[in-house]
C-alpha cells in the first residue's frame, strides 16, 4: 500500500515511490555468500547430530577402531590444511595484481585438493573392500554420508578452482573473477572449518571410544 | 582513518567497504596456530598421553573449538565489523541453531535410549 502522502500546494496528494539507490554491481555478494554458507553449515551440523545420535550402533559390524587408521587422517588433514594456506597466499598475490602468480597458488591449491580427496577415496574403497559398506550399520551410514558430504563439497570446489582458473586465464583478474576468487577463498576455508569437526568428532573421538 | 585505533589493531586490516583482507604475517599465524592445534589432538589420542578417555576427550574437542575460531578470524577474516556487522548476526544465529539441533538431538536420543525398552528385551518379558 502506497500512503506516503504529501500535499502540495494545490492539494493533491502526491506519491513517493520509495525505490532503493542504486548499488555497484557485486554490492553484496560476500554477504549473500556468507549466508549461503551458513545455511550450508546447518545441513552439516544436522549430518554431525545424525552421526552423534547414530555413531555407536555397530550392529555387530566394525567400530571405528577396527576402521580408521589416524596417520592416515593427520595426512588427509595436512593436505586441507596446507590447500587453505596456499589459497590464502593466492588471495595474497591476487591482491598484488599477480597473476601468474595467483594462478600457481590457486594450481597448488588444487593438487592439495585433489590429495585430500584421493586419499579420502582410498580410504573409503578399503573400508567397503572390507565389508564396511554404508548398509552395513547405522553408524556408517552417519559417517559416509558426513564425510561423503565433505568430500562432495570439496570436489565442487575443486571443479569450480580449476573453472576460476581457466577465467583468470581467458579474463585476467579483472573485478569480477575477484569477486569469485574471494567467494571460493570463503567456500574453501569454510570447509577446512568443517573439517575440524570431522577429524575431531568423528575420528579422534571415534577411535578414542 | 584514526591513527589511534590503527595503532591499537597493528594486524586489523579492516577497509571501510567492509571487506577484510588477510596479510601474509596474519596467514601464516593463523596456519602456525593451526598446525598446532591440530597435532596436539592428534597426538593426546594415538599415544594415549592423558590417563582418562573423557578428559582427553573434553581436551580435544576444546582444542577444536579453539581452532575453528582461528580459522573464522585468520582465514575467513570474521570480525564484528565486517559487512557492518551483518555477517556476525548471521553467524551468531547459525551457531544459536546449530547448538538448539545438537544438543537438542543428543539430548533426545539418549533419553529415548535410556528410557525405551529395546523390541527384543520387551518379548523377552512375556
């Protein structure tokens, strides 16, 4: 309803479209961005509820102790770890108008992603080679379906650096592959965030129980 | 910009448009902390460092929390400011529901399994 009335001289009521100024393209991307990760953290955070409610029902099948091996996570864990330091230096040399620069860090950035899942892979065909499959009981379940989710996420994101980067390369860094660069940085060490509670909550303290 | 509080935050590098960069000193603290507060969990549960399961686990999962929070400030650059503090409120309300759905989820199920008889314990009483 329009009411915002103001009479003028002659009396008639005059209407204001109340319309918003004008923002710069990408205005609010980071934020829009954030929200979206936010929302993303609330699917984890009902997938870590399921595993935390479902975790210790083994239906007689293998517990986490008999499953993960940690050296193997602590290395999985530096790979993502050492991907979000190479992504920030690429950040950093975005900032200093690098390009090639950037473009190698963003390609660092990208074998230590496909590290991560390679060995996240690996893991999981031994564990089903083993007979761990996701049907074998509630517990894997919650945790194929956590990690899996992790794992997925992190695959997008890879398909979306190496996307970036043909970009950068086809466009330079103008303003908008900035813009991308700077929501993939966002997306990418958002998942390092996850990460932590998966290493924590589902391995350290899996292999602790 | 005021002197005052650019000299009070050497290492804040907040622009007024409301987006905050990292510098390379701040990035590779915020990596030293994390490699820190990662290999320590790791390695209070594979050698078994501490006497009891449940305070290493208490241990851990403070150290988790400790280190999301580096993450949030060193790599995703969090602070009240940013975005004119919009993406803090978002965040505050992210954590509100993820503590109500955790807690309240844990909470639940272990009731429900403390308090239900399991179907096979049940026929067994006839």
């Amino acid at each position: 309803m329009t009411v915002a009335v103001n009479p003028s001289q002659t009396g008639e009521p005059v209407f204001y479209l109340a319309d918003e100024h004008p923002h710069p393209e990408g205005y609010s991307t980071s934020l829009g961005f954030w929200i979206y990760l936010m929302s993303d953290c609330l699917i984890f955070a009902m997938l870590f509820a399921a595993f935390g409610v479902l975790g210790a029902n083994y239906a007689a099948g293998p517990a986490p102790k008999d499953l993960f091996e940690l050296p193997l996570v602590a290395v999985n864990t530096s790979m993502l770890l050492l991907s979000s330091i190479t992504y920030g230096f690429a950040m950093l040399t975005m900032q200093q108008n690098k390009t090639a620069q950037t473009q190698m860090w963003l390609a660092i950035t990208g074998l230590f992603g496909l590290a991560f899942i390679g060995i996240e892979l690996s893991e999981f065909t031994h564990m089903i080679y083993e007979g761990a499959t996701p049907q074998r009981s509630a517990f894997l379940s919650a945790f194929f379906t956590l990690v899996g989710t992790h794992g997925l996420h992190v695959s997008c994101g890879l398909i979306w650096l190496v996307t970036l980067m043909v970009q950068v390369w086809k466009f330079g860094l103008i303003e908008a592959n900035r813009r991308r660069l700077m929501c993939l940085s966002m997306f990418w060490h958002f998942l390092d965030v996850v990460w932590i509670g998966v290493f924590t909550f589902v391995y350290l303290l899996g292999v602790l129980r | 910009m005021n002197t005052d509080t650019h000299a009070a935050h050497a290492d804040d590098h907040h622009h007024d448009d409301g987006h905050a960069h990292g510098t390379f000193s701040t990035y590779m603290l915020g990596f030293a902390l994390s490699v820190v507060l990662t290999a320590i969990p790791f390695w209070l549960v594979m050698s078994g460092a501490l006497p009891s399961k449940q305070i290493t686990a208490l241990v851990i999962m403070a150290f988790a929390v400790v280190q999301i929070v580096v993450h949030m400030i060193y790599f995703l650059h969090m602070s009240p400011k940013s975005e004119n503090g919009w993406s803090m409120m978002a965040l505050i309300f992210t954590i509100v529901m993820v503590v109500i759905a955790l807690s309240g989820s844990l909470w639940v199920m272990n009731h429900l399994n403390s308090n239900m008889m399991p179907m096979h314990e049940m026929t067994g009483m006839k």
